[in-house]
C-alpha cells in the first residue's frame, strides 16, 4: 500500500470516528475520569486544530527572525516588500493581518473557558463540586508545569502558563455564572480592560507622545531649539541601535540548543513580565467569553445557519474596516511605529474580537453543510492532539531555524517562513492522523490526563 492509500485509509477511520459520534455530549458516561476520545464534542477538536496550526502564522516571527514592529517584516536582516516577492509579502501581511493576528490566539483562549465549563459540570450535575474543584486544580497544576518547561526550554513565547494560571485565579470561580452574565463580562474584559493592558505592556501612550514632540522638532527645521535638536539626533542614534540590536538577535538565533539556554530563560522571563504587566487581560476577556457562547450553545454549532451568517458578516466587515486602512496607513508612512501605535494598537482589541467571532461563525457554519463537512475531520485529529501538536511545532521550529544545522534564523526571505509553516502543517496532520489511528491520546495528552486523574489512562485502541 503506497503513502497516500496509508493517508486515505487513516484520513477514513477518523472521519468515521468522529462521524458516528458527533452528537455525544463530551462526557463518558456514568464515570469519572477524563473524557473518552469517543465522547468529544467534534466542532471543538476542529475549532481548536484550526487555532493550533493558525496560531504558527504569528508564532513564525518569533522563531524565524527579530523585527522591529509587532507581526510585521520590517527591519529584516533580508528585507521584505522589495524584490519580485514584494507583492507575495504583501498578500500574506494582509491575509495573516485580516484572518489570524491576534485571533488565533483568541481562539484558543475562547476554547480553553469553554474547556472549563466543559470539564466542570460533568461532576457537578452529579452534585460532586468538589471532586471537580480537585480535578480542574491539578489538571492546571501540571498544565503550568508543562508550560513553564515549554517556555523556559523550548520556545520563549509559551501561552500555557498563563492559560493556566487565569484559570485557577478566575475561571474556576465565573463558571456558575449565566450565559448572558459571561458573554457581557468577557466583552468588557477583552475590549476596554484588554486595551488598557495593551496600551500599559507596550508603552503605546509614550509612543504617540515621543512621536507627536519628534514631529514637532523635525517640523521646527533651522527654528529648533537646543533639545529638540538633540531628540533628532537620538532618534537617529536610537534606529542605528536597533539595527544592530537585530545583527546581534541573529547573531544569538544561531546558537546551538544548549548554548542558547541562558538568551531562552531570559526572553521567556521577559514576556512573562511583559503579559504581567497587562497584555494577559485581553486573553481573560476572551477565555470569560468562551464560557458564556459555549453555554450557549453557539460552539456546539446548535443555533440555526442564519445566526452564525449574520455574525460572520459583521465580524468581517469590522476587522476589514479597521485593519484594511491601518495596513495602508502603515505601509504609505514608512512603517511608523507612530502610525502602527494610532491604527493598529488602539483598535487591535475590538478588531481581534470580531474577526476571532467572524472565523468561528465562518467555520461553524461550514460545519453545518455536510460536502464540506469531511474536509475538516482531520482538523479534529489536530485539535484532539493540541497540545502535542504545540509542543512538536516548537520543537521543529526551534531545529530548523536555530538549534540544527540549518541555522534558518533571519537568513531567509519573509514569504519563505510560509514555506516552512505549510511544511509544519503538514506534519501535524499526518503525525496526528496516523498516532490516532492506533492510539486514544495524543503522546502530551497522554501524561497530562494521567497526571491530572492520577492513574494511567489506557493508551492503545483495542480493535475487535
């Protein structure tokens, strides 16, 4: 049998699998353990295998290569939108800007609070609050565990610590809470508090100050006075900095695992303390919101067609509005971090928010016409094997770009890094694929479920 007969057949099992359970609560019954593989709710697994390969679409900036502005190529030791690929970098700025910054990550936050009702109320409505308390701890106990050796050993932009430390500090304590209670929470959240923690982390106020006064003494010419002339100056002074700063990144990029770990502990303790000083509110409000649309019954696709349609349209028409614009005022003012702060920082939260709601309505409404429908299973088998497919994408990164002899870190052009994250997905899907054609957990979920119940789950599939 060839390789795509063994991919076909693979493809067919889950899809048969899932086919002939996607209906069943994600619950097994009349038992207290982990859920069984064969009581999931399928449009979650496809949602959340979706979130886990879109999320390597931003991800890739941190492994490829340093820049100077959030999720845009600028500062490239090979620069982007120049050359016969200038016009490739552009699409893919703008469809990554339009369906992914920031909403990928936002799907993920709202899967992991529809993950908390989820795992919860299968004790609670046998009236055993506390064996769920018990068990929603220690699954979140290891959860940071796992993410702290992820962050501080593999990739210094690890979300699981953080996914796990607002669950236990919020989550656990919001979820007896009504839909409507939630869905209003995690709007205010996301939006108003989400932006205040944005403009706190990355300075954006000092940004427009230091912008509007550096204007100001490039305006002023030969009438600038003795300080404003040496803000030029600095300014200046400060951009040569910072392209050195980037030789010396790649430079650091290029070290090998082991000789690389004192730069990784460093760049992990500094985005630990860069979310902690606000950029963690925005994943809250989305994680509140999750709680409230899965009580819903939104992300278990059970509202008619014409909800999701309406909801996919405006989410749609809102973060066009709002990024289109700013990707045209940032590109036609030479990539000011001023411009970048004014049309892309201040709304980033409301246009995240209803992009995130827009794809998920575009999904879930897909879901809904059965043709289509098959094309998205093996996203399921991605999506029950999150969290092994996050850390294997991690692993591969770090090799290809750093650790291994290839040394890709800021050495190759912005539109080849999608290259690479193509070539990822396609190892994520047939790695998850294929382990689940033998196996019930992915080899990550395997341990965490083990951990978190504290007893070894059964691993292989027994076929009659």
């Amino acid at each position: 049998m060839n390789q795509n007969k063994v991919l076909l057949s693979v493809i067919d099992i889950t899809q048969q699998s899932i086919s002939n359970n996607e209906n069943v609560p994600g619950a097994r019954p009349a038992q207290d353990g982990p859920a069984d593989p064969e009581y999931r709710v399928v449009s979650l697994d496809i949602l959340r295998g979706g979130a886990v390969l879109g999320i390597l679409l931003l991800n890739i900036y941190d492994f490829a290569s340093p820049s100077l502005l959030f999720d845009v190529p600028v500062g490239l030791l090979k620069p982007a939108f120049t050359g016969w690929h200038a016009g490739v970098d552009n699409i893919i700025l703008w469809l990554t800007w339009f369906f992914a910054e920031g909403k990928m990550r936002s799907l993920f936050s709202i899967l992991f609070g529809a993950g908390v009702i989820l795992l919860t109320e299968r004790y609670e409505k046998k009236g055993r609050s506390g064996q769920a308390a018990i068990i929603f701890y220690r699954r979140n106990l290891w959860l940071l565990i796992i993410g702290l050796c992820h962050g501080f050993l593999l990739f210094a932009g690890d979300i699981l610590v953080d996914y796990s430390l607002l669950a236990m500090l919020f989550l656990f304590f919001l979820r007896g809470l009504k839909a409507r209670t939630l869905l209003i929470t995690g709007t205010v959240v996301w939006l108003a508090f989400g932006t205040a923690g944005l403009f706190n982390s990355f300075g954006i106020a000092g940004t427009l100050r230091a912008g509007t006064e550096l204007k100001d003494a490039q305006q002023a010419g030969s009438h600038a006075t003795a300080e404003q002339r040496a803000m030029i100056i600095k300014a200046a002074r400060d951009d040569q900095t910072a392209i050195e700063g980037l030789r010396q990144q790649i430079k650091a990029g290029h070290a090998r695992y082991w000789e690389g770990r004192v730069d990784r502990i460093n760049n992990e303790l500094g985005f630990l303390l860069l979310k902690s000083s606000g950029l963690f509110v925005s994943y809250l409000g989305a994680m509140i919101f999750g709680m409230g649309l899965y009580k819903t019954g939104f992300l278990n696709n059970q509202l008619p067609p014409s909800r999701y349609l309406v909801i996919m349209v405006i989410g749609y028409v809102i973060t066009f509005s709002i990024t289109g614009p700013g990707l045209w005022k940032l590109q036609h003012t030479g990539y000011s971090p001023v411009t970048f702060a004014q049309w892309l920082w201040m709304p980033y939260c409301l246009q995240v928010a209803a992009g995130t709601l827009a794809n998920l309505s575009f999904v879930l409404l897909i879901l809904k016409i059965k043709f289509f429908k098959k094309f998205f299973f093996p996203l399921a088998a991605v999506g029950r094997m999150a969290l092994s497919n996050y850390i294997l994408t991690s692993i591969i990164c770090g090799w290809v770009f750093s650790w291994g002899p290839l040394k890709l870190y800021g050495d190759i052009e912005f539109y080849q890094w999608y290259v690479i994250v193509a070539g990822i997905w396609c190892i994520n899907l047939v790695f998850s694929l294929t382990w689940l054609k033998y196996f019930r957990f992915g080899p990550i979920e395997w341990v965490w479920r083990s951990l978190t119940y504290w007893e070894l789950e059964r691993m292989k599939i027994h076929r009659h």
